[in-house]
C-alpha cells in the first residue's frame, strides 16, 4: 500500500506507533468543510488527542506535525496556560486598548499543538470550545467587540490524572480529567500504553540507539555475542553465561533500523506517461521533449503514486531525460526484499525518500485536489458504526453524540485524500472506524488495543482486508465483502 511509504516518513525516530503517525497525517491533510443552509459551517478540520503514558513519544509526534504542516504552525503547553492566552487578551496599548491574538487565533488556516492539555484551567477551559467547534471567537473586552476566525486543527496530548492509567478500564472523562463537551470535540482519542514486553523493548532500544549515532560502535561490536542478538534465545544464553550485556540482547546491527515497508519504485515510461499528461493540461499542445518544464515537487509525487508499475525509482529524473529502455531485473528484484535487505541494498530508504519537505508539499498538493465524494458503501458502514456506538450498553456519552458521526465523514475523507482518490470508498471508511474504534473497543478489532507498538505489517493489503472482514462482520454487512485479494484467504 503506498500509503505505509509515506507513514514510513512521518516522525522516523519514532519506533511503532503506526496508528498514532496515520492519525497525525490525517489531521494535516483534513477533511472537507461545508456550510448547510440555515446554519454555520460544518469544519473540516480535524482534533486529536493523545492520552498515553509518560515517553510514548507524543511531544515528537507534534513537533513533528509541526514541521510538516504547509500552513502556520503553532506549538504551545497549556500549563499555566489561560484562556486569554489561547484565544485574545486584551492589552492597554497608551491610552487605547487594542487586542492580541493568542495561540488558536495565530494558527488560523494551519495547526495548533497544545501539550499538557490538561493543565489548562478548568476555568479556562470553556473559552476554546466555540474555537473548536465554530471555529471563531467572539471578543467583548474593554469595549471591543469583535469575531476572530480560529479554522486550525488541533492536536492535544495529555497524561493519565494520578491514580488512573491508559488501561485501567474507567470512562474517559475520569481518566483525562476533561469535560465531557469538551472531549466530544475531538474526532480522534488515541490510548498510548506504555508496554512492557521484552521483545519490544529491544526493538525500541535498538532503534534508539540506531538513530543516535550509536550505529559505528555497533558496527565495530557487530562480532561480539555478549551486545548483540538476533532473538530473544541469544539474550537468554548469554544471560546464562554470565554476559554483563547479557540482561538485554540488541537486535543485530542489520537489524537496529525500525522495519520500513518495500520500496516500490516507478518505471520510467510511466513517469513520462504521466509527467505528460499533467504537462498538456498545463499547457496544452505537443508533448514533446523541448516542451517539457521542469516537474514540481508534488508533480513528482503524483507521478510516482499514480502507477502500480515497478521500475527505476524516480529521484530527479526529468521527463526529458527519463530513460527508455525497461528497467534492469536487478532492481526490480529489489521490491520482494526485506524492508531491511532492501533499505541496505539502495543505500537510500524509503524514510529518506519521504521527508518532511517532500511530505509537506503532497499535503498541500492532495489539499488542493476537488474534495473526494462519499460513496453509498462508505456512508453504510459510519452509518452503522454509529449507529451501534449509541445502541451499545456501555457507551461513553461524550464520545457517541452526532459529532461523532461528523467526525467518522472527516476522517474518512482525508484518508481519501491521502490515498489521491476521487471518492470516499469502502477502505477508507473502514480505516476510519479502525482509529475511532480504538478508544471505545466497541468491536474488538485484533491489534486495536496496542497502538504504542504497532509497527508496519509485512502485508498491509492483507490487513487491510482483514480489518474490513472484522468491521463489516461487527456491524452485520457481510454483504458489502470485497472479493479475497491475491495470496490472501478469507477467514470466517
């Protein structure tokens, strides 16, 4: 699935948590605003909040949304934070008054970041719920009166109040420490545990110290059986013999990197088929060699991802330049490798391929795109979801009203938007019910309740499929089942 390549750069020194990068990328990207006659706008914008325990990486997660975000960008902590400050305050400016704009008000049109959600006053608190959800601010200070426009997305991250934990089974509203309106107005709740499973640890370990500039010393060790293990049996045989490292076993020096998913690179014909086509629409006429101009950024991306084929990769290949004959068997061959074999053999990964500038111009590319149009299968499946989150006996009050149907449409849109398509499928609704799931266990997909370690699968279409056959069984759709795809068997 092209969509992992790109997750496979989305905050790289950051091991697992692929649940919680798909969600940061769909905040970016956004879903589609609309206005109903009659009544205000509906946003498009979408809300995030990570609640998970101290060191799962949700500060990196923001600066880096931060970083790729193609708007303004605005990183702030809500400790001590007051409301003032995160709307407008008014200052005496010589004998007149004027207005400053706080950290929502000055992230208008882009992303606003809050830390330490939570240690904004519960006093406080009230002021930024028409900012998220109307996205204005009405002022009445020191005789100004005026609206403000806040149409930011937001991503919170707090921890567990004391005495609670991510897992500990009680209503959200306990465990957060926020109101329930306030909670309603966030599309996506992601729990981050903090796992202890020893062969997670090693991965998280090995990645760390991968990424740490620790990768020469590993190399020059790589011999040495008391630092490095390939499996959880070295650590424990070098453990019986007495290893000082013995107590953890790193994972091979080929293997610190976090798994990366295959590279699958474009043909050069399909690059010039489809540079060529976006050249004519462009600028009309001949599509010859002379007059090519020289493609964007985003025309590169949408080049690449607009074919299936496999090939030469497209770097900074030019259509005038692109090569004619097929690629050699060598690198094609590169496709069925290991992510690691295959990270090793092109010396440039897939992480390298999509870094935060490449990722900052396909957002902003896709967002210009028409927006995507919802399909009758799509709308089927939130419906239903809905529709069993307000029958089920145990529901959350603050995560079941009508905003929560508002929030499913946004999510699924802007992963059709991630996926460059045209319409709201099947897929998408279906990813977007995975993430929303995650929080309230409604359906009990497997793997929903290990976010912090997910990491990406060897076969993500499979799991795709298999995520469709858990949520279309759930919610008694077995009749909208996609056929079985290729090397994939279909379970009851």
């Amino acid at each position: 699935m092209g969509r992992n390549k790109i997750l496979a750069g989305v905050c790289p020194g950051v091991a697992g948590l692929l649940p919680v990068k798909l969600s940061a990328l769909l905040v970016l990207v956004g879903g589609v605003a609309r206005r109903e006659e009659g009544c205000s706008n509906i946003r498009g914008e979408l809300h995030l909040l990570m609640l998970g325990d101290p060191g799962t990486g949700k500060s990196q997660i923001m600066k880096w949304a931060c970083r790729a975000s193609p708007g303004r960008a605005v990183l702030t902590t809500g400790r001590g934070s007051s409301g003032a400050g995160l709307t407008v305050a008014a200052t005496r400016d010589g004998n007149s008054w004027a207005l400053e704009a706080g950290a929502l008000v000055l992230a208008d049109g882009g992303l606003c970041c809050i830390d330490e959600f939570d240690g904004i006053r519960p006093q406080e608190r009230a002021v930024i719920h028409e900012a998220m959800e109307q996205q204005t601010v009405h002022v009445a200070k020191a005789g100004l009166v005026t609206n403000l426009s806040t149409r930011t997305a937001i991503i919170g991250a707090i921890n567990p109040r004391p005495g609670t934990t991510v897992t500990c089974g009680r209503a959200l509203t306990e465990v957060t420490g926020l109101e329930g309106p306030l909670l309603s107005r966030f599309d996506l709740v992601l729990l981050l545990a903090d796992p202890r499973h020893p062969d997670w640890d090693r991965v998280v370990a090995g990645h760390v110290l991968a990424r740490g500039g620790a990768s020469a010393r590993s190399t020059e060790g790589s011999n040495d059986p008391e630092l490095f293990g390939s499996s959880a049996a070295a650590a424990t045989s070098a453990a019986a013999a007495g290893s000082p490292a013995g107590y953890l076993a790193l994972p091979a020096p080929g293997d610190l990197k976090a798994p990366l998913p295959p590279v699958t690179l474009v043909a050069a014909p399909a690059i010039d088929e489809v540079l060529c086509s976006m050249n004519q629409r462009s600028q009309p006429g001949t599509c010859s060699a002379s007059s090519f101009r020289e493609p964007s950024i985003a025309e590169r991306i949408a080049a690449r991802l607009s074919s299936s084929t496999t090939g030469v990769n497209l770097g900074d290949c030019h259509p005038s330049q692109a090569p004619t004959q097929p690629a050699p068997k060598t690198q094609t061959a590169n496709c069925n490798m290991t992510p690691a074999a295959s990270a090793a053999a092109s010396g440039n990964s897939a992480s390298s391929a999509w870094t935060v500038d490449v990722i900052r111009a396909y957002i902003a590319w896709v967002r210009s795109r028409p927006p995507p149009v919802m399909t009758h299968e799509a709308e089927r499946v939130l419906v239903a979801y809905y529709s069993a989150l307000r029958r089920a006996e145990e529901r959350s009050t603050a995560r079941s009203t009508i905003r929560a149907l508002e929030s499913l449409i946004r999510i699924s849109q802007a992963h059709a938007r991630v996926m460059c398509s045209d319409q709201v499928l099947l897929r998408d609704s279906v990813v977007a019910v995975v993430l929303a799931d995650s929080s309230q266990q409604l359906l009990a997909i497997p793997g929903a309740d290990s976010i912090t370690n997910a990491r990406f699968p060897d076969d993500p279409d499979g799991e795709l499929f298999m995520q469709q056959q858990v949520v279309l069984m759930r919610l008694q759709l077995a009749s909208l089942l996609p056929a079985a795809l290729p090397g994939v068997t279909a379970s009851g």
